[in-house]
C-alpha cells in the first residue's frame, strides 16, 4: 500500500495511475478499533492534481469484530469509498523542500516520493465500522442474571426481571383482572 508516485508527480495535471491494492506492508490498527481478519484489497484511482495527487477509490478491509449482544467474535468485511488529497514535501524536480499545503486534513508524500495508503486507510476504516456488530440478526444476546449466551441452552431466569418500582402497578392490575372485552 505504498506507491511510488514520482513518475506521476512529473506528469502532466489531469494524468491518472490505477493501483491495487495489497497486503505487502500489514495494516496496524490500533487494538480497539478493529482485527484484520485478511487482506485489505481494492482499487484506487491516483490523479495528479496542481496540487499533488488525489487518491479515489474503493477498500475491501476483512475485519474481526464482537457481537454487540452476545459478544461472541464474528468476521465481516467493511468496504468503503477513500477520497483523500496527499500532497509532495519535496519537489521532484529540484529536490528542494514544498511548503506545507493549506489543507491540514491533507496526507503527505515522503521525501523518497512514496505515497503511503495506511493511515488513510486506517482511519477510513475507522469511520466505516459498523457502530453495532450483531453475529445474527436475531441474537439473543445475555441473560443479565448470569450472563449465559441466551441462544444456547436456557439457563431458567426471566427474560428480563422486572423493576421493583413497578410492582405496586402489577399488583393494581392483579386486582382488577383483565381489561372489559378480554377474556
């Protein structure tokens, strides 16, 4: 996920270089934020701007995760667009050092003319993560009496045991029986 770009920064603006992307130089995540779980794969488009290069493209990144409810590990995969301006410290033709651009947000390209995918795919990725990861659509989740899986055997409790404060209202209701109409 490293390019050299110094052929493209000599081109012309407008001019358009198509990598793939591969998994040479590993992906480091930070530990909370995700596990790769394979290799990061896509296709981006590098276009050489008047400014530097713009990267366009998409990013397949294979992820392990926990089950929000049950918290038992699952394995996806978390696609999703990268649009990011990277921007040449050095110029390539003098080998004279480039002012810093007006775009903070902007990634830099090294001094060797290498443009580095990582850190914008890294906090792409980051973004793009799934804000509740369930290992089944209908996932139980825990029992929270004894935190047993709820999908597995039935561990006896109540599904959710009831709150105190509620219980002068269940016995009112108790007292009255069912609504006129029902049963």
């Amino acid at each position: 996920m490293i390019y050299n770009v110094a052929q493209l920064l000599k081109a012309p603006t407008g001019t358009v270089q198509r990598v793939e992307l591969d998994d040479a130089d590993h992906l480091d995540l930070v530990e909370n934020e995700a596990k790769l779980a394979g290799p990061v794969s896509g296709q981006m488009r590098l276009h050489r701007t008047n400014q530097g290069i713009f990267a366009d493209g998409t990013v397949n990144v294979p992820v392990e995760l926990e089950c929000t409810r049950c918290l038992s590990p699952l394995t996806t995969t978390v696609s999703f667009p990268l649009r990011e301006q990277f921007y040449p410290t050095i110029d390539v033709n003098t080998g004279l050092p480039l002012p810093a651009p007006d775009d903070e947000l902007a990634f830099p390209i090294d001094h060797n003319h290498l443009l580095d995918l990582r850190e914008a795919i890294r906090q792409n990725l980051v973004v793009a993560l799934p804000m509740t990861a369930l290992c089944r659509e209908d996932c139980q989740g825990l029992c929270p009496v004894c935190g047993a899986r709820r999908d597995g055997e039935p561990c006896g409790h109540d599904p959710a045991p009831g709150d105190p404060r509620w219980a002068p209202l269940a016995d009112l209701a108790a007292r009255l029986g069912p609504p006129a109409g029902e049963g």
